[in-house]
C-alpha cells in the first residue's frame, strides 16, 4: 500500500505563506467534508478531468484525528492508485488548502489502516529536472505502421544526437503520441549519456517563461538556460501562432544551438507550413531537417497499445476486452488509455475482473454516442433479439420466452443504465422491486450456468452499444 507522507510542517513552505494562514483559521471552521471539498476543488485544476472524474470524485472528507483529515476511499485499491499517481498533487494541494495543521491519510470504508500521503523525494539529476515523464520511453512505445517512420527517426535522433536530423520535427494528430515519442527521445539520452543537458518544455510553458522573464527583466537568465542545453525538446509549437515574440526567441535560441551542433526536436499538430501567421524564417528553420508524421493507429496496434498499458499497470487485459474498447474509440491513444483506466477503476470496484460489460460502462461515461443509450433502445434490441413486442415485455404475458426477455430487459436495464428496482419495476408494468431482484439474480445465474445465454447478452450489449 502507498504511504503518503506530508512534508508539510508548521513552518511551511514560503510558497504558501498566504494560503497557510488562510488554511489555518479555516481548519478549525471546517467539517472534514468541507476540508476536503476544497481540496478537492484545488485538484481539479490539477489533474485531467477523466482522472478526477474517477479517483477523486468518488472520495470523502470523514474524520479529523489528531493531526490527520482521513479521507475515504472506495477500496485499497484507490488508496494504492492515488498514492502512486496522485500523491505529489494530492500533497501540493493539500498544502495549499490546509496549511500546516493537517496531513492527508486515505483510509476504506471497511476502516483497513490509514494510508498517509507522502510524495517521492525529488531526485537531482534525474529526469526530475528535466521535467520528463520516465513512462514515456521507447520500451513502452508499440512501434507499428502508422508511427514506425517516426520512431525510427526518433530512435536515431536519440543513438547519435546534433547529427543527422537536425532538427527532427514529429506531427500529428491529438493523442497520437507525440509527446511519448519526443520524451523518449530524452529519456534515453538521459540514461545512455550521463551529463547531457537535456530540457523538455512545451512552447506554451515556453512562453509563459518568457513573459516573466521580460516582466522580471531576467531575460539574460532566459537565454541562458536555453541555451545551454545539449538537447531541447519543444512541444505543441502549434501554439506559437500569433505570438511574435516567442516566435522570435525561438528563432535566435534555435540558430544558436543548431549552429552549435545541438538537437533539436520539435513537436506540431499539423506540418508548419500550415501553422497561420508562423513568420516565413522560422518555419523554414523548423522544417529544415527531417520531418515525420504519425498516423491514427489501427485495430490491431490500438489492441497491443491497451495490452500494454494494462500490463504496465498490473493487469492482464484479455483480447476480447481490449479488441472491444479497441473498435469503439478509434483515433486518439489517449482516449484509449482513458477508457483503460476507467475500466480498471471498475474493476477494483468488482472483484478485479475485466469483462467487455465493464468495458461497456466505461465507455458509456466517455463516449457520447454511447451516452444515448435509452430505455427504449434497450427494450426494443430485447425484443428483437427474443421474437417477442415491447408490448409484450411491459405486458402480463408468462409465456417463457417474455418470460426471459422481460428479465434480460431488467437486467440490462440495471447495469448498462443504473436504474433503480423501483424503476425498473416501473419501466415494467409495474412490477414490484421483489420481481425485479429475482429477475436481475436469475439472469446472473444464467450467465455463470449457460454461456450461449450469456453470448447473447453480450451481443446485445455490444448492439446496444454499451
Ligand atoms: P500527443 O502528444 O500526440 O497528443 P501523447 O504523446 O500525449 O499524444 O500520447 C497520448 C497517450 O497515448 C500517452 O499516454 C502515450 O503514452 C500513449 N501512446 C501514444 N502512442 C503510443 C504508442 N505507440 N504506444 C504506447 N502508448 C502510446
Ligand atoms: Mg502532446
């Protein structure tokens, strides 16, 4: 299980002087819900939404005890997923709100020992500084069609840097891994050439730098640790469209390190020609060297790219899981993961088992054509699938197959909508919330008992389009 220690102590980190007081006065004011809440209300701008949506929604502020706000947590599970991911988030935020009065413990309701929250030290030389993620590396990159090109670029980038392809430019669509393959690129220079200044930032933070440096009138700071580096890594330089003066420091600090020798790779969500407004000189120098693209990926790659990634978690995600979420989001890798590691949140939920149901739910929350999914679509895909009329489900007819047909409706009803048994039973002609459990257990048991009845049942999730 993951500690989170809280480095936070009452003579606090200068950074949140303020807040601190602030957080102090309104410890003693709060209920461990309202505590919580606001730091919750700070991670949300800290955090991708889907992440919040399923690892910290579902938590509460319960208790305060000496000096800890315990928090619940559907199960240890989360408790680990939070204290691997989340903790440096979760730490920072709970500085922010709390000051130095509080730390943070995750805890189950089943009342297991308390986890404390304690973020990783922060290693010098590492890729901590450089501000490179250690997941994105070539080893977890699949290398297939639409992205081999690309790779191989990169890979040859990274085995003799400031040499052939300088700079390297790598575009292409959102999600298509773009920034995985530029870090990798740093990653492994990091490892193979101990000493090499490496830097990654995106063109967006870039900016951000340079504005405070022209407002602080550090620009000279600036320049200089950009230009000091053996490899840059610049991300999204889409977005240097319209601003001129980043536009122009880029186009100095590139001359100056290619004329050194440095390497350069730049990532764009379209070629640069094509950015509007990128000043005629500069997209000449970024197009300059070698320039590759990366294509959606296709079924078979998006399968491999989830069994990765689920391994890489812990998880053996079978085929016929990973082939359904596979054909059901199509173009963006990140969506993909999304949907991954909101079916794992399932899961844990569940008992840990990975089935093309829970894969369904998950995509209901993401998708949003799967979102339409109604009662009525349910109703009548049942019926078809039975020979029998909606009418006649909602009806009083015992015969068994409406028998059976009204019972999968409910069933389907209950987990690819979460309807209530008194809907249910509503939805139903009425029947009451007994009827309507002893449907819901039959049809489970029919599913463990006879598996061409539990096929059909998947095949109509499928064609519902769970
Ligand atoms: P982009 O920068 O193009 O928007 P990212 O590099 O952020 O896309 O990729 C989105 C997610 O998909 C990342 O988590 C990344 O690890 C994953 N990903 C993308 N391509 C691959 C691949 N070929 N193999 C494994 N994971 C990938
Ligand atoms: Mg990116």
């Amino acid at each position: 299980m993951s500690r989170v220690e809280s480095s936070v102590d009452n003579q606090g980190d200068q950074r949140f002087g303020g807040e601190l007081k602030q957080g102090l006065s309104s410890v003693s004011a709060g209920s461990p819900a309202a505590l919580w809440q606001k730091v919750l209300d700070h991670l949300k701008n800290q955090v991708p939404p889907e992440a919040f949506e399923t690892w910290l929604a579902p938590t509460a502020g319960v208790e305060i005890q000496n000096d800890f706000l315990l928090v619940e947590v559907p199960n240890t599970f989360f408790v680990d997923w939070l204290g691997q991911y989340y903790v440096s988030a979760i730490d920072d935020a709970g500085r922010s709100v709390l000051g130095g009065g509080l730390k943070i413990a995750f805890r189950t309701a089943s009342g297991a020992a308390p986890a404390v929250v304690t973020p990783p030290r922060k290693r010098v030389g590492t890729a901590e500084n450089t501000r490179l993620r250690e997941r994105y590396t070539f080893q977890t990159y699949v290398v297939a069609e639409c992205n081999s090109f690309a790779c191989a670029a990169a890979r040859a980038v990274a085995e003799s840097p400031g040499t052939k392809y300088n700079p390297l430019l790598i575009y292409g669509g959102v999600g298509l891994g773009k920034t995985h393959l530029l870090q990798a690129i740093g990653n492994h220079l990091l490892q193979a050439r101990p000493g090499f200044r490496v830097y990654y930032t995106p063109a967006e933070s870039l900016f951000t730098e340079l504005i405070t440096a022209i407002e602080s009138g550090s620009t000279m700071d600036f320049k200089h640790k950009y230009r000091s580096q053996d490899l840059l890594l610049l991300d999204d330089v889409h977005y240097l469209v319209g601003k001129e003066s980043l536009q122009e420091e880029i186009f100095h600090l590139f001359n100056h390190l290619h004329g050194l020798g440095r390497q350069i790779v730049f990532t764009s969500d379209r070629p640069v020609r094509e950015i509007p407004t990128l000043q005629e000189r500069l997209s000449s120098r970024l197009a300059s060297g070698l320039v590759v693209d990366l294509q959606p990926p296709d079924l078979e790659t998006r399968v491999a790219i989830l069994k990765r990634n689920a391994a890489a978690e812990g998880f053996d995600l079978p085929q016929d899981v990973a082939l359904y979420i596979a054909t059901k989001i199509t173009s963006n890798i990140r969506a993909l993961e999304g949907c991954l590691i909101r079916i794992i949140a399932l899961a844990s939920m569940n008992g840990y088992k990975l089935t093309t149901e829970l894969a369904a739910k998950a995509l209901k929350d993401l998708l949003p054509q799967a979102a339409s999914i109604n009662r009525e679509t349910i109703l009548s895909q049942v019926a078809a699938c039975y020979g029998v009329t909606p009418a006649e489900i909602r009806g009083r007819a015992r015969t068994q197959r409406v028998t059976l047909a009204r019972q999968v409706a409910m069933y389907l009803y209950r987990n690819m909508l979460e309807l209530s048994l008194k809907e249910i039973g509503g939805l139903i002609g009425g029947k009451d919330h007994t009827t309507v459990m002893h449907s819901l257990s039959k049809v489970e048991e029919l599913r463990k008992t006879n598996s061409d009845f539990d096929e059909k049942v998947k095949q109509l999730i499928v064609g519902i389009g769970g």
